[in-house]
C-alpha cells in the first residue's frame, strides 16, 4: 500500500466516520459543551476547500481579465494569505475562534488536565474559564501560525514536491533526491497523527481534536452567544448590538 493510497483511505475513513456523526443527535453525550465529530470535521473541510476554489477561480478569470489585473492574479495567493491572516487574526481576537470555528458556533479554550479533578476543582476550573478572556496573545499569535502559515507551507512543500516528482533525472541533485524521499512519508506521518486523534475523539476518549491543539493545550467547545439585549437597554448601544447580533448568526444557524 503506498503512501498515497494510505491518505485516501484514511480520508474516506474520515469521511465514513463524518456520516455517522452526522446520524447522531447534536447534542450527543453528557457533555453539551462538547462539539460532535460532524461539527469539527466540517468546520476544518470548510477552510481546506476554499483554497482550491479560489485558484479556479483565479485560472478562469486570468483568461478573461483586463491586462491591470495579470500582475495580481499571478500573485494572488499572497493576496490570498493576507486576506486570511486578517480574517482569522480578527476572529482569534475577537471570538477566540478561527473563522470557521466560529461560523459553527465553537470557540478555543484550554484544555481540561489528564487526571481526575474532584467536584470544587471542576467548578472553579469552569469558573476561571468564564471569567478569563477566550485567548491570550500568545494562543493568538500561535494559532494564526498554525491556522495560516502551516497550511501555506504545507502547500508550498506539496507544490515542491509535484515538481520535483515530474522533473526528476539521473543528474537530479542529492538534495531533491532526499526531498522525493522524505516528504511521503512526514506527510504520512502527520495524516496518521491527525487521524489518530480524531479516532480517539470519536470513541470520546479524548477532548482535544488535532495534535496541533493538543500542543498549544487548548480543546474546542460549543460556544452559546448571550441573547441581544432589548432596545431600551442603556448599556449597549445600536451598532454594538447589531454587530453582536451579526457575529452570532453563523452559530445561531446551528442551533435552529
């Protein structure tokens, strides 16, 4: 079974896994914090696609653009990449969530610890976390990296590794001869490490989704927006109150 073959079918597993989630109830388990595998399979294919569309849709209108808009397609992933920084810096800021985190109503919080906590260090544990704010800023800056930097290298080591792959030669260098060597096989290796946490995650023997997460300790959990107050309430005005109302919409779709 090659390297490749491995991925695929770890990715129908997954996805053969996302239908069983979706089979259950929403609210599955005791714990009504804890988001289903449906949610957090889709809310990570939610970004995974959006690269992908956009380069079509770059390829599609580079045959139809005026000439001033050449130089910034051929460069539109660094468009792109900015852009995404932006969006997912506000979010990790603001909501303590990436934007698709947040659109299906989840947010980042440290993880419980491994052993056994009596009942009052369970109470203040969730104590502490309501009080203290979603992220600090190095959870911030240390999720933008991964939320951003990480998939832009992984693609641009993929890319590498494509050319490499189709150019190679007798008179290829040590170098790129080592690279068609080691990238299958690190590439195989963080498929196995992603699944193997999701498996745990789907036989609830653990709360923390990604190895990734599990390094920073942090676990998603469903967030529950604070209802908007009424019209004639002094403490908040109009616009704070529609952009709250707004910034909830993506989780309110969830939860009907």
């Amino acid at each position: 079974l090659r390297v490749r073959d491995l991925s695929r079918a770890i990715s129908c597993c997954e996805v053969m896994a996302a239908y069983e989630g979706f089979l259950t109830s929403v609210y599955a388990g005791v714990d009504v914090f804890r988001p289903t595998f449906f949610e957090l399979i889709a809310q990570e294919q939610l970004m995974e696609a959006l690269r992908p569309a956009i380069r079509f849709l770059v390829g599609v209108w580079a045959e139809r653009a005026p000439a001033g808009l050449l130089p910034l397609l051929r460069h539109w992933e660094a468009v792109y990449s900015g852009a995404l920084l932006t969006l997912e810096g506000y979010h990790l800021r603001a909501h303590g969530a990436t934007f698709a985190e947040h659109f299906f109503g989840l947010q980042r919080k440290a993880a419980p610890p491994l052993r056994r906590v009596s009942a009052l260090e369970a109470v203040e544990m969730e104590r502490q976390r309501l009080s203290a704010p979603a992220l600090t800023k190095r959870l911030q800056m240390a999720s933008l990296a991964i939320a951003v930097l990480l998939p832009w290298l992984r693609s641009k080591c993929e890319e590498r590794f494509r050319a490499l792959e189709a150019s190679l030669t007798p008179a290829s260098s040590l170098t790129d001869r080592a690279w068609l060597r080691a990238y299958p096989w690190v590439h195989a290796m963080n498929v196995l490490a992603s699944f193997g946490y999701r498996l745990l995650y789907l036989l609830e023997r653990t709360d923390v989704w990604s190895p990734w997460l599990h390094v920073l300790g942090l676990r998603l959990v469903r967030h529950f927006p604070e209802p908007p107050l009424p019209d004639n309430a002094p403490s908040k005005d109009r616009i704070a109150r529609m952009r709250e109302l707004a910034s909830s919409l993506g989780s309110a779709s969830l939860w009907g």
